[in-house]
C-alpha cells in the first residue's frame, strides 16, 4: 500500500482507489443487513484500521476519493464514511469549530475548491440526466418537465431494488447533489466581480441560483421519508475540511432547515447530522460547524422545535450533543452565532 501512495499519485492512486472500492462493494450486502459473522466482523474492523492509517499518513488520498467511497458505503456504516469525510490535507490547519464568534466565510480556505478525483457525473450520464440537469440550470424554467419527473428517474427497478436493499439510486443521488452544487457555484463564481470572493461577498449569494434551489427544494418537497434521508445524507456528504463546497452544503442544509413549512424536513436534517456526530471519533469539521450554527443561532429555533422535547431522554441526548460540540446552553437566550453573517437569509 506505501509504494501505491507514495509514488506517482496519478499511477498508484487509482489502483489503491479501485481495491477498496471492491472491498466496500464486496462488505456491503452484510454491512447494510447487519450480518457480521465472526470472518465479516474480523474484515469490517481490519477496513477501519487500514481507514485510520490512511487518514493520519495520506489525507489526500481519502479526500480525493471521498465522493466514490461514499457511493458504496451503506449509509448504516456511519463511523466508517466519518473517518473518510474528515480527512482534510496535511497542509491545511483546522480552525476550532467551538471557538466563539469564529467567522468562516473569513478563512482564506473556505474560498478555495477541493481536489475531487472522483468522475462526478459518471452516474447522471449513465441514466442520461446529465443534458437535462444541465439544460434546466441554464434555463431554470417554472414548472419544467425535468422538475415533476426527477423523483421516477431517482428509482431503481424493483429487481435492482431487491437485490439493493433500496428503492432508490444512491449513487445517482449523490451525483445529483454535488454536480447540482458544483454547477451552481460555477455560476456563482462567473457572475462575481474578478476582485471579490465569491462565497464571500454576500452570504446570501450562494442561494441566488434559484435554479440548484429549486432541485433541492424539489426532492424535499416529493420525496418520501426514505428518499429525503438519502438526499440529506448526500448534502450531509459535502460537510468536510474548509473548502467551498463545505461552505455552500453547509448553507444549503440551514437554509432548508429555516425555510422548510414541514416539521419532518427539520427533524430528518437534525437527524443526519445527529447521527454522525454521536458515533466515536473522528468527525468531520464542516459537520461540526454545520451542527454548532444550528443549534446557538436563534434564526433557526432549534431549541422549540417539537421534535426536541418529545421525550426526556431524547432532549437529554440533545444536550449532551450541545455541550460536547461547545454549543450554545439551550436555556440562554442571550447566545447569538458568529458563524455566519447575519444577512445569510
């Protein structure tokens, strides 16, 4: 494994890339029913350490191949796709997610792109999505033909479905997701002045390309229960190392969050991201930023939420969560973020 990691990153990295591939494809079908046999538990565990090996000694390889990595990892395998997603590159110095009034937008990093080997698109061309997303973010019609149909080409056959475990295309999912991303933030980019930041110069920018809106608001709107975890996880998946795509996914997911008129919307979200965060360690930063502006930011009303005081132990979870994450104590009132510019809605 040294000399694939090593050498030449574009000679040894993919055949490195393709092996684990196949050894999450091959650990899939018992990971995602729970069918650990002593030989399946004994593998599962010996994945975990190659993961943390190559997390400490070549970051840039998990964050390079993180996007395919996650496509064949069964969504139930949460500590497993954390280590993955909190790799960030050796060069690079985290900021504390729990320092007060930290200001991301400010960090030199968050403006710039990560590096993703990964062929994004691969699943949109396959199904033959990949002209009609692209034709509706140029165009961005009203009541487009692509918008009321995507939910259909979002499904597997039921054959396929059987033997996935799944009624929908993960794989297509998250294609979906980033490329909707990476297109909008291109047309962020191409419309901001060459002297200006793009995520930097208006909070609210990144939402302006109404079009990318409009496709996630659309699956969140038609989607049923199992569809919308599915689509959350994929924005769940973008919330890494400082980066733009942090930056934006991050924004994306508040923003659903604040706006949603459904109290299921909020509860799944707080879900996806309760979940990663509740397992062992490590996880991701941009997961961690994410959580802490949800939680101290009053525009979100986190702590009113329905869903929080449904029971006893599961507000008690909540504050746990809080106050291992450095959040905001849910009885102060006077706490106000400085995450994120208060001109983000």
């Amino acid at each position: 494994m040294p000399k694939l990691l090593t050498g030449n990153p574009s000679k040894g990295w993919p055949y490195l890339h393709r092996l684990l591939v196949d050894l999450f494809q091959f650990m899939e079908p018992f990971l995602r029913n729970a069918i650990l046999g002593e030989p399946v538990h004994f593998l599962y565990r010996g994945t975990l350490r190659v993961l943390l090996v190559l997390l400490h000694d070549f970051p840039e390889f998990l964050c390079g191949y993180h996007f395919t990595f996650c496509d064949v990892i069964p969504p139930s395998c949460i500590q497993m796709r954390n280590i993955i997603l909190s790799a960030f590159p050796r060069n690079m110095r985290l900021p504390d997610p729990s320092t007060p009034n930290l200001k991301i937008d400010l960090l030199v990093e968050i403006n710039q792109s990560p590096l993703i080997l990964s062929d994004v698109d691969a699943s949109l061309k396959v199904k033959q999505m990949k002209t009609d997303v692209d034709e509706y973010l140029k165009m961005g019609q009203q009541g487009s033909s692509f918008l009321s149909g995507m939910k259909q080409r979002l499904l597997l056959l039921p054959i396929d479905a059987a033997r996935a475990g799944t009624r929908y295309n993960i794989p297509l999912i998250n294609s979906l997701v980033l490329y909707v991303g990476m297109q909008a933030m291109q047309q962020l980019k191409a419309r901001t002045p060459p002297h200006v930041q793009p995520m930097a110069s208006s909070p609210l920018a990144g939402f302006l390309v109404s079009a990318a809106l409009d496709i996630f608001q659309t699956l969140l709107a038609e989607l049923d229960t199992e569809g919308r975890y599915l689509f959350l996880n994929a924005v769940a998946n973008q919330l890494r190392y400082p980066n733009t795509h942090t930056h934006y996914f991050s924004f994306i997911l508040l923003y659903l969050f604040a706006e949603s008129n459904q109290e299921i919307i909020p509860e799944q979200i707080t879900r996806v991201l309760l979940e990663r965060l509740i397992v062992s360690r490590p996880h991701p930063w941009g997961l961690l930023i994410t959580f802490i502006e949800l939680i101290k930011n009053p525009r979100y009303n986190f702590w009113n939420r329905t869903f929080i005081s449904c029971a006893p132990e599961i507000e008690k979870l909540f504050e746990s969560v809080s106050r291992s994450c450095g959040g905001a104590n849910p009885l102060d009132e006077s706490t106000v973020s400085g995450g994120f510019s208060e001109n983000m809605h």
